[in-house]
C-alpha cells in the first residue's frame, strides 16, 4: 500500500475527500497532513479523521530539511498538493521526484502562475468571457503550475454564471476525479 502525505492551506475539501476515497479503497493510504497556516479549516477536519497533522512556519519550509527528513522519517512514497499555495523548495522536489502532484482549478496553461488560486482563477475565467473551464491535475516543479500535465477535466461556463457558480462546477470535478487520478497515478 503506498503512503501518501497531503499538503494543504486551506479549508481542506479535497484533503478529506482523498482521505475518504483512500478509506474505501486498498492502494493507498493518506499518513500525515502538513500545513503552512495554523487557522486553516484542514486542521479541524484531520483532527476529526483521526489524521495526523505538521503545522510548520516558512522558515521551516524553505530554509531547512525538516519537512523532507519527516517525509522521509513517514515512509512518504507521494506527495499531494491540496490547496497549498507555496512555491515547492528544491529539497523537496529533489527527495520526491516525479512524486509530488497538484490540482488547479483551470484548464493551464490558461489562468495558471503565482497569485492564481481559488476564487482568484474563477473570476479570471468569468472576466475573460470563457466558455469552459476545469480541472488540471500536474506534477510539480520548480515554477508554479508548470509541470507536466496529468489529467484534464472540463465544464461548460454559461454567460450567466457566476464566479461561485464556477467554483461550485470546478470543484464538483475536483470531488469527482481527484482520488481516482491520484490513485491511478500512484498505481501505473
């Protein structure tokens, strides 16, 4: 069975999503949360999944091995990205290669990059005039939501659609193929 950490910043929907998927199936299992901000919804919700869960400052993060060496400490085989908004640090791409995914609510390369996030994208997508968006489920690298594609998922985006009526689109997709792309991922 493979261990999977998550790493989130936010309210931790998709997070508890993966955890319930991977409770109902038998190829991987999530160990351990880690998180950059300590009031995030995330932490309540791995306290009540019985998860347990790192909360670490950016200091940790970028200047030292501490996050590596508990991964590694874990017996971490895959890293996923839920939400997390920091820029991943060498040591951690390096002791993870090809072993670190993400998901962006959008179909990248269109209305991907630093600051792209959240609401943030899907007032982008509805500003802009666009027809459809989606779901984009990447490894990670050096550049925010440059690495290679995995997975694409998309839905149409009516002229009367609000920006929380995209986010409710975008994550029913985020809910619907997330897991299953991990899963699959972790698997081939």
């Amino acid at each position: 069975m493979k261990r999977i950490a998550i790493f989130a910043s936010g309210s931790g929907t998709n997070a508890e999503n993966i955890i319930h998927y991977s409770r109902l199936k038998t190829s991987f299992e999530v160990v351990k949360i880690y998180c950059n901000k300590p009031t995030a919804g995330i932490i309540e919700k791995a306290s009540k999944l019985d998860i347990p869960i790192e909360i670490f400052s950016r200091n940790i993060f970028y200047n030292t091995n501490y996050i590596v060496d508990d991964l590694t400490k874990n017996n971490i085989d895959f890293v996923v990205l839920a939400g997390f908004l920091w820029l991943i640090p060498e040591s951690l791409l390096v002791g993870f290669e090809d072993k670190i995914i993400n998901i962006h609510p959008a179909l990248l390369p269109k209305f991907g990059g630093k600051g792209m996030y959240g609401m943030k994208v899907h007032e982008a997508v509805k500003e802009q005039g666009e027809t459809q968006t989606g779901i984009t489920i990447h490894k990670v690298n050096k550049e925010y939501d440059k690495g290679e594609v995995i997975f694409q998922a998309s839905c149409i985006v009516l002229d009367a659609d609000s920006p929380d009526e995209i986010a409710h689109k975008v994550h029913e997709l985020e809910y619907a193929h997330f897991p299953k792309v991990i899963d699959d991922f972790m698997n081939k």
